[in-house]
C-alpha cells in the first residue's frame, strides 16, 4: 500500500475521532475533552497563545503543550505529513502547490532557440552531462536561479547540478507575530485564522447544527475562510504556517526518525543527476545535499521523497521498505513496449503503425523519468518535459496535455515524427538501464488527450499590428500562432491548396495521420489565422505589396528543390523525385495507385534517409511487390531514424548497402527495367525495378525576387541575424535558413522568429 494512502487513512481516523469524542463525549484527549470554545488549546501555538492571552501558567494547557514537544522529539514533525487535514483538503481541491525546487520550471520564460550546430554539439556533450551537471540548478532552460526566488526562501544553485534551499523566514516571523497579538491584545488572535483551527471548528460547528439544531452563521464565516485560505493560499505550509515553524524547532533535536538514502541511489550509485525526491519534496529538501539540521528538522515525514524514488532507495524508521534488494532489481524497470500493428497487416493501408500508449502505460513511464532535465536540454523547442511528467505521475492527463501546447508548438506532432533517439531519448541517461523513457510517445498521448477535449485558445497579448507569413509549413504555422496569440493580425500565404507543407505533403499518414494536421489547422483557424492557398509569391512587386502592407514578414517556404542524381536514364517517366511521389500518396493513396499503377511490380528508392523510408513503405502500401533502398553507406550509417528503418524492413522493404548507382536502365520502349549500381570492390550489378524514385534530399530554391531585399549564403539559404531578421522588415526560419532539417527545429525557429518580430513591431509602433 502505498504511503500516501496511509496517511490518508490517518487522517480520516484522526477526524473519526474527533467525532467519536463529540458523539460519546470521551474525554479522551479529542477536542470534546477540552470543550469547544477552547480548541487552541490542544494546538501547541494556540497552547501558547492562551497562556500569554492570560498571562499566566495554565495546568491542563501547559501539559497539552508538553505532551506535543514529546511527540516531536520522538517522532519530528510527524503532525504535518500524517495529520493536519489541510493537504488533503487543498488536494481536494486541486490547489497543492508547486514544492519549492520545482517553482522555477513554472517560471514564465522567452522563447529560445538555439541555432543547428549548437542543438547538435550539446547533444553529443549531454551524453557526457547527464550523469551529472543537467538539472534545476543548471541553466539549460534559460533561467537563473534568481528565477525561483519564492516568498520567505531563496532558492541555491550548486556548482555540482544539485540545488539546495533556504530555511523559509517566513513562518517563523508569523509565529513571532502570532504571539506578540496574543499578549498584546488578550486572546488568541491567530486562532481566529488559522486553517487547522478552522478546519476542526467547522467540523464542530456542523456538528452542533445537525445534533442539537444550532444552526449558526459562524459556520458560513468559517466555511468562507477556509474556503479562501485552501484555495489562495497555495503556500501556506511551507512558508507561512507558525504550527510548523513551531514544531520544526522541536524536531531539530529528533535524530533519528529521519530519511536515509542506500547505496542503491542511483544518483549515488551509478552518477545519474536523479532528482525525483528533492522535486517533490514540499519543503525543497534535496538528500543528495548537504542540508541544514534546521531545514532538515522541516521533514513533515510524508513520505513523498521515499514513494518517488524509482529504485525504492529513500527509507524511513518504522515504516522501512523490506527486501531493498529485491525491490531495487524490481524497479530497474524495462521501458513499455510500444504496440505496433503486424506488419502483415499495416502494409495493407496507410492507418498508423505504432497505436498510442495506454494510460496505465503513460503512468508508468512517467514513473520511470528521474527529472534529470537532460531530455529537456536537447529538445529543440525546451519542451516542459518534466512538468509533463509530474502530471502524468498524477494520472492529471489534461493538464499535462496543456502544458506543452504552449503558443507556436506542436506536441501532438513532435511525438510522432521527431527523431526522439537523436534528441530528447538519445540523451535520456535511463537508455542503459532499461531503455530510454518513451518521451515521444508520452507527448502524443498527451498533446492528444487534451485536444480531443477541445481546450479552448485564448488572445492573451495586445500588440497591435499586421504580419504576413509566406509558407504554411512547420516554421510559418509555429510562427503564425505565437503572433496571433500575442495580438497580431496574421496572414499566412502558401502554394499549395492545403496547410501543412511537408506535415501534409511530405509525410505518410502511417506515421502523422493527415486527420492530426487538419485538427492543427482548425485550431489556427479559429485563433483567427487567415489563409490564402493555391498563391505562390514569386516576383520583386508581390513581395514589396507585402512588405508595404504589413508591419512584419516572415519568409518560411522552405527547401523544396530536390537533389537530382546525375547519372544516366532519370529523364523519362517512371522516374519521380520524393517530393512528387509522396505528395501524391499523401493527397489520395486512391488515386495514387491507379497513376504509378506497381502493383506487383518492383520499386527502387534512392537514398537511405527518413524521406526514402517514407517513400519505400508507401510503395508497399501501394501494392509493389519488391521495394528496394539503395544506400551509399552502411546500414549503421544510414541517415534514417532506427526505429523508421526497422519497420521499413519489418514491412519487406529491403537495404542495399554499400551501393552506388550508375545507371537507370530502359528498354527500347522507354519503360524502367532496372537500377544499375557498383559495390564497394566495383562490381556492378541490376537490381530489377519498374520504377524509380530518388529520395536525395532538398535544397534551398532561389527565389529571384528575393534577391532586392535580401541575401543569400552560398547554399542558397537565407542570410540571417540573430534576431533572425533578414532585411527589409524581412525574418526568415526554417528550412529556408537551415536548409532540409528536422520538423521540430524548423518549429523552433518559427517560434523564435515570431518572438523577435513582436519586439520588432513594438519598437516601431513606439518610434512613430
């Protein structure tokens, strides 16, 4: 049974008691023993109170008082965590507060972005990092310790990742306070306040109503400060609370019934930067640090740390956990098995292959994250990875859903195309301890659960002003919703006759169901995004009508020029670059497999990378019989994402390694017969195909009107700074600057761009 439902019960027996006591009036230590006008005098700052409100030594209190410091020398501040009825009120309902270590990830923080080469370095060197240094304390995700600076503590970075906080002032100086009003003005003033307090006042008031028919406006003056006090005063225990204060300076002299962490940490034992117990902790105690006897002395004995520990290493006296050993083997669990479809049958149609993780599967998961911060770190967009997990640990799947569809991301998207083994997965420190954590798959899941119950976006900004986007692909939609949820008018022009660029056109619905970039569109829409498809801007006029009537542009088009091979027999037909091949699969499977008509014939794919793989499942799907993938470089090397290659093979498609194409080869009606290639020792030989499909990646297009108002590197991207401005009210993201690179980067920098363009407009709304 888990602690927490132990302390649950406690309490519940704790108020059975008291009502016991009311019922058959006991006198057994209950509030009745004492009577019910005198219930701060079984509370040791109400004890207190009474005794300097009276100014004198009152017997049955003075023993009350000592009875309590007893209990806190034996067993610390066991009160707070087992029976005060305050956490359980406030989560009931739904206001718990953030514990201190995590408040600064709640932190509101500029948008980012960091440009390819540094996304890629920090990468490789988090492999080395996690072990150690990625965390709270570092600064990763933008903000300083300075950020988390809560009310009555300050919160400490540590050179070695770890982060420790101060004793809160706070409670104590209430406390202080608390007894100076009782001498002063003759009663216990804060009693009148207090939530324990009034929590059991109402309890007795009710009572007394429903008993001995007293109805009594007391009870409404009661229930309404409680009410207020649960649901406001979010950090009352950790930095008001003068009962705790109280009881923490008794307790500095308990040595014993205290946490202790085993060998087994795997911080300790294995140098993982596991933070799951200092971040639950609600009085930001990190055992892994060096704390103070006072801070320590504030263990309220909840048991938070030891329930969280995914390898069962924190334990306390008395409540122990039996067989560590066996416990610790037992929580070196294997990540969840992604269910995917036989392949026999996936190849069937274009539905998806991987089916999304159940709750019980996302709980468990989510159960398995140490909160390492690595994932984030190396997440393009700093997705709120860690905060996504809290929830789901909670079971709280709405929530976690919405905290990552912050403005400009695509959550739902990124967890089905990302390549999660390069990035947020690859830098898990958990991939040699029974897999990485299912990242990808737990943002899906719950990015979908909370769009499928519509929440509704809100127009929280008020900047005035006019922008125009050319391009709906993931850089211009990522940008077009962050300026249109700041205020902005937003107009987004693209050529094609559908939103989406290459989440629509370019990826097969096998892997991003074309129902899920619909959805995204909608949701834009009714923001107030306006679109024009079917448009392309392709000459100096229209490009200087834009500029004219708008305060911001961004050009975010793309890479959409095809590397052509030069080798003999690509002109002709059966010969199709990806671009084509999948924009027509992707617009109507239907209509595609009457137009390339392969059924039972044979398909070559040139190239080896994500697009090829796209390419070579589709031909499956479309009937080929054979598929093959020709690859320059060993299967070790391909540039296709692991995962994506082994199902492409799972399907029947077939690797080529180590190949070089020579030749198409034709008949002498023009038809395809073959593929020509050379081994790596120069042998060449024919792999049969009537059909060819070469998949060598994209390239900047050269637009020439852009040409007057802006430059261009040698590659053909976009010259930008790093505001990512390009030139006459000009920005630019995207694969227009990155040249063809992943989704969730492209959307990164979209975001990034469309914060710089609202500083952009707001200077020159202010200089005019």
């Amino acid at each position: 049974m888990k602690t927490s439902v132990l302390r649950g019960i406690t309490v519940f027996i704790f108020i059975g008691l008291v009502l016991t006591g009311l019922l058959f009036n006991t006198g057994f230590g209950t509030l009745s023993s004492f009577g019910i006008g005198a219930i701060s005098e079984i509370c040791p700052v109400g004890a207190l109170e009474s005794m300097l409100a009276a100014k004198t030594v009152i017997p049955r209190v003075l023993i009350g008082f000592i009875v309590f410091l007893l209990i806190c020398l034996l067993l610390g501040r066991v009160f707070c965590g087992w029976l005060c009825p305050i956490p359980w009120l406030r989560k009931g309902a739904g206001t718990e507060p953030v514990p201190p270590l995590k408040e600064k990830e709640k932190a509101a923080e500029p948008i980012q972005y960091l440009n390819k080469a540094d996304i890629r370095s920090r990468a490789a060197v988090l492999s080395d990092e996690n072990a150690g240094t990625v965390g709270h304390g570092s600064e990763v995700n933008g903000s300083s310790g300075n950020d988390s600076q809560a009310k009555g503590h300050s919160v400490q970075d540590r050179r070695d990742g770890s982060c420790a906080i101060a004793l809160p002032k706070t409670p104590f100086v209430v406390l202080g306070a608390a007894l100076l009003s009782a001498f002063a003005f003759g009663f216990p003033v804060f009693c009148i306040i207090c939530p324990v307090g009034l929590t059991f006042a109402l309890i007795i008031g009710v009572w007394g109503t429903v008993v001995f028919n007293e109805p009594s406006l007391t009870i409404a003056l009661i229930s309404g400060f409680l009410l207020l006090e649960v649901l406001f005063l979010r950090k009352w225990c950790h930095s008001f609370c003068p009962i705790g204060a109280i009881i923490s300076l008794f307790s500095y002299f308990n040595r014993f019934f205290r946490p202790t962490v085993n060998s087994g940490c795997l911080k300790r034992s294995k140098g993982f930067n596991c933070n799951r117990c200092r971040d639950v902790c609600p009085e930001g105690i990190d055992l892994n640090a060096k704390v103070s006897p006072m801070l320590l002395a504030r263990c309220a004995k909840c048991h938070a740390c030891s329930d969280a520990c995914p390898v069962q290493a924190i334990n306390f006296p008395l409540i122990a956990k039996k067989n560590i050993k066996t416990k610790q083997e037992e929580n070196s669990k294997p990540a969840a098995t992604i269910q995917k479809r036989e392949p026999e049958e996936a190849i069937k149609d274009f539905d998806p292959v991987r089916l999304p993780l159940t709750k019980k599967q996302a709980v468990y998961e989510a159960e398995r994250c140490i909160s390492c911060g690595a994932c984030e770190a190396v997440c393009p967009q700093h997705s709120p990875i860690r905060e996504m997990m809290d929830f789901v640990r909670q079971e709280q799947f709405l929530k976690a859903g919405k905290v990552l569809l912050k403005a400009g991301a695509m959550p739902e998207i990124c967890g089905r195309v990302c390549p999660q083994d390069r990035l947020c997965q690859g830098a898990c420190p958990l991939a040699e301890e029974g897999g990485a954590v299912r990242i990808g798959a737990l943002t899906g899941f719950c990015a979908d659960y909370a769009l499928n119950r519509d929440p509704k976006i809100s127009i929280t900004g008020r900047v005035n002003g006019k922008a125009a986007i050319v391009g709906a692909g993931p850089a211009g939609l990522a940008c077009a919703d962050v300026l249109r949820r700041n205020g902005l008018d937003v107009l987004v022009i693209d050529k094609n006759v559908k939103g989406g660029g290459l989440l629509y056109y370019g990826i097969p619905s096998f892997k991003l169901p074309k129902k899920v970039v619909e959805r995204r569109m909608d949701i834009y829409q009714k923001e107030g995004i306006k679109f024009e498809f079917s448009r392309s801007i392709t000459t100096e006029d229209e490009i200087e009508s834009l500029i004219r009537g708008h305060d911001a542009v961004l050009w975010a088009a793309g890479a959409v020029q095809p590397v052509m091979p030069k080798i003999p027999g690509i002109e002709g037909g059966a010969f199709y670059t990806s671009d084509v091949f999948l924009a027509k699969v992707n617009l109507s499977p239907e209509s595609a497999k009457i137009e390339f008509n392969i059924a039972g014939s044979a398909v070559a794919v040139l190239g080896a990378g994500d697009s090829a793989m796209d390419c070579a499942r589709s031909a499956l799907r479309l009937g080929a019989e054979r598929v093959f993938c020709i690859a320059r470089k060993p299967k070790n090397a391909v540039s296709a994402d692991k995962n994506e290659l082994m199902l492409a093979e799972l399907e029947g498609v077939e690797l080529v390694e180590l190949a070089q194409v020579r030749e198409i080869v034709r008949g002498k009606n023009g038809s395809i017969e073959g593929v020509q290639i050379a081994d790596a020792f120069g042998n060449v030989s024919e792999i049969p195909a009537q059909l060819v499909i070469s998949a060598w990646g994209f390239r900047n297009k050269h637009t020439p009107g852009l040409e007057k108002f802006l430059k261009f590197n040698s590659d053909g991207s976009i010259k930008t700074d790093e505001s990512m401005y390009a030139g006459e009210k000009i920005f630019a993201a995207g694969d227009a600057v990155l040249g063809a690179d992943l989704v969730t980067d492209a959307i990164a920098q979209g975001r990034y761009a469309a914060q710089k363009m609202i500083e952009f407009v707001k200077l020159n709304q202010k200089d005019k």
